[in-house]
C-alpha cells in the first residue's frame, strides 16, 4: 500500500480497453458470490481463481499493451501492503490478551472506542489482529455477525483516521508532502462524529443482544474483567515497522529489484524475528495460524492486478468528472469500498490537483494543496478511510478480521449480507451524515 510510484506519472501506453475491467468485476462476483453458490469449490481454488485473473490482466499488458511499467508498479504496491499487513499480522498474533469475565453492552462500547484510538498509533491492522481475538473471547456466549462487522466499522477503518500511520492511504498524503500533523487538525471533528454514531448504535443493537442473553450470563457479565498480557517483547518488533515508517524519503524510495523497498524489508525482518522469538504457548493461545494473511495474500494478488486498468481508466479524467469536494467525498468512497483504498486516495488526489494546475509529484505543490484546498483534501482522506469499511475487500484487515471469525466459528456476514445488512443500511448512512455536517 505504501504506493511510491506516482499516480500521475505519464502512462507509457495507450489507455487500456474499458474490457479489460472484466477481470476485476469477476473477481469481485466471485468474491461475493462464490461462498454463497459454490463454498467448496471456492475454499480450495480461490487461490487459482484470483491469481489467474490476475494473470489475464498481466497478460494483456505485457502482450497487448507491450507495456510493463503498470505491472511493476502493481508489483512495488503489493509487496509495500504485504510488508504492512503482514508484518503487523505476525507481530500481534504474537501479543496474547487473556480476558476473564464477559462484556457489558458498556464495556464493548470503551472497548471499540479505545481499538478506534489505539488504531491511529499502530495502525488498523495492528490493532485489529491485536484486538479481534480477546473482542471474540469477551462476548464469546453471546457474539454475532453485528460483533464482527461493527468491529471492522470502527477498529478496522475509520478509526484509523487521525494520523498517518493509521490507514495507508493518509500515509501515502504524508509521503507526497501532507504534514503529519495536518489529517489530525482538519479530520478530527468527523473522526469523533463518526465514531461517536457508530459506537451510539452499537451500544443499541448491543444492549438489545445482551438482554436476549439467558439470566445466568447475563448476571455473569457484569462480573470483573481481569486481564493478561503475554508476549509483550513483540512491542520491540512492532516498533521497528513503526520506525520504518519514519525512515527518511531517500531511504524509504531504495529497491531491492525495484520492487522491495527498504521499509518492507524492515517490515519483513521484523515478521521473521518475532515469529521466532515468540513462544509456542503464546501462538497456541492466539490460536495463531497463517491461514487469514495466506488469504489475503492470494485475494489482493488478483485485486492488484486486475484493477490496474481501472485505475488507469479513472485517473484519465475519462470516465468520471467530478469537481466538489462532496462530489470527491462519495467518489473516493465509492471506489474505496471495492478496490484498495491507498490507490484509490492518490488517484483522487492526483485528479483533483490537477484541476489546480499543481503535481502530486512536488512536495511543495502538495503543501500549497493542502493549504489552499483543504477542503478537497479533507473529502479525499475521509472517503478513503472510512469507506474502506464498505466491503470485505476496502481495506485489507477486513478480510483477516473475517477469517480468524470464521476459524473461531463465530457466524461473520458473508459478503453480500455484509454490504446489504450492515453497510448500506447502517454505514452509509452515518457517513451521509457525517458529509452533510462536515464536508464543505
């Protein structure tokens, strides 16, 4: 996701066919439908599903197009999102919260408010592969989908708004030349509204739950909670993906290849120590497994690839002209919730600064962005964020967060009753909201 190339580079060939997005909108049907009409075929050959679209679009490129620039790109882009989240995946996996005593309606609210918080420090993934876990424990007689999907709303997106380091699109605005400070000062006010909605209608829905739970829990869950943390030398290792975030500009645009920069070795490294430092009871007590990053891992192959010409397609300016900042809000979301939302934050970003006549490749132009036009930029940050939590496949902690679901039988939404039961009855609204009050 640390996206290093520019999305307003000049394009070496031809703008692709408005076919080559099929690949893509197959994958998100297979994706979304998949599970529901063929589950089994899916869980074995999703990998081969996705890889091999995938390929149709490399293919394309390199045979049709003669053009592999696009490709290498995609290739820096998604070894940069592994780095991250798989890094940040091993290395919490290595934390262990132990909690005795279940949740109150009250408690899982502070819960998510404080997972919103500690995302901006250590990122959405970080936090949520550091909190699902106990998050499942402590409402284990009573967890249901709506556990699971406004765990995501909040921990796993749009809580990861306020600084840089949170989500991986505002990080890429702080590569371009975004002060760090900026996304904190300008965003804070539709952070806390956000939140504060989702956290008001969580705790309603959660206090609904909680009265339908039998007497005897019920009475249980208003004992003390005691907590327990092992494998706290991991904090060392998750440091270290931090301090690589932070390593100078000069440093962090070195490749290895031209596709494994400084800071995703730094990640990588970290991974491995961890992983290996970490002992075999604390991996146990997590229930720690690579199958939730293995999945990731081949789904996001297939996205990378195949959005490539959608990408291309949008950043012409052909496809779409928008101009407003509520107009870029809605767009940026839009997208956001069905392709990577880093790529999609720059190409709005290079699309909108454009209209100014200024160069998402001059540091100096995106400062005099951000001062000049900041409420195009506050639009752009917002949509990417939080609409990131507008599918599974928005932004990746999504899908880990589903997957360690699944594998502790917790009953998470599928993919289509994600958006049509929770997304769009529930998240669309509040940021409709949130827009209307905010972005001007």
């Amino acid at each position: 996701m640390f996206l290093l190339a520019s999305a307003s580079e000049s394009v070496h060939s031809a703008l692709p066919s408005y076919g080559m997005v099929a690949p893509f909108a197959l994958l998100l049907l297979c994706i979304a439908l998949m599970p529901l009409f063929a589950a089994h075929f899916w869980e074995h050959h999703y990998p081969k599903v996705a890889v091999g679209l995938g390929l149709v679009t490399a293919c394309y490129y390199l045979f049709v197009q003669k053009d592999w620039h696009p490709l290498h790109h995609a290739a820096h882009e998604y070894v940069s999102f592994m780095a991250l989240v798989g890094s940040l995946f091993v290395i919490s996996g290595g934390i262990n919260i132990r909690v005795k005593g279940e949740a109150t309606p009250m408690v899982n609210t502070v819960f998510l408010l404080i997972g919103a918080v500690l995302a901006n420090f250590i990122g959405t993934t970080g936090a949520s592969m550091l909190m699902i876990r106990p998050w499942i424990k402590m409402n284990k007689y009573r967890i249901t989908g709506f556990h699971i999907v406004f765990f995501i709303f909040v921990i796993s997106n749009v809580g990861g708004a306020l600084t840089p380091i949170g989500d991986p699109p505002l990080f890429l605005g702080f590569l371009r030349g975004v002060p760090f400070w900026w996304v904190l000062q300008n965003c804070w006010q539709a952070w806390a509204l956000a939140v504060a909605l989702l956290l008001a209608i969580f705790y309603a829905f959660d206090c609904v739950n909680f009265r339908r739970a039998p007497k005897e829990i019920r009475e249980k869950e208003t004992a003390h909670e005691n907590w327990f943390f092992r494998g706290t030398l991991n904090l060392v290792w998750l440091g270290a993906v931090l301090g690589a975030v932070f390593l100078p500009k000069s440093v962090q645009e070195t490749t290895l290849l031209g596709v494994f920069s400084v800071p995703a070795l730094v990640m990588f490294a970290a991974a491995v120590a961890s992983y290996f430092t970490t002992k075999p009871e604390v991996h146990e007590a997590n229930d720690f497994n690579f199958g939730p990053v293995k999945e990731v891992g081949y789904l996001f192959v297939g996205i990378f690839l195949t959005m490539i010409p959608a990408l291309q397609i949008l950043q012409s300016g052909e496809a779409v002209k928008i101009d407003t900042p509520m107009q870029y809000y809605f767009a940026t979301g839009a997208l956001s919730a069905f392709l990577d939302n880093a790529p999609t934050y720059l190409s709005f970003l290079a699309a909108s600064m454009g209209h100014e006549q200024l160069s998402v490749d001059s540091s100096s132009d995106v400062l005099k962005f951000a001062a000049e036009h900041a409420a195009h930029l506050i639009a752009i940050s917002l949509g990417a964020v939080f609409f990131g939590a507008g599918s599974y496949i928005g932004n990746g902690p999504n899908f880990m967060v589903k997957a360690i679901a699944d594998k502790s039988k917790v009953h998470a939404p599928s993919f289509l009753a994600y958006i049509y039961r929770f997304s769009l009855p529930i998240l669309v609204p509040v940021l409709i909201f949130v827009a209307w009050i905010m972005v001007k």
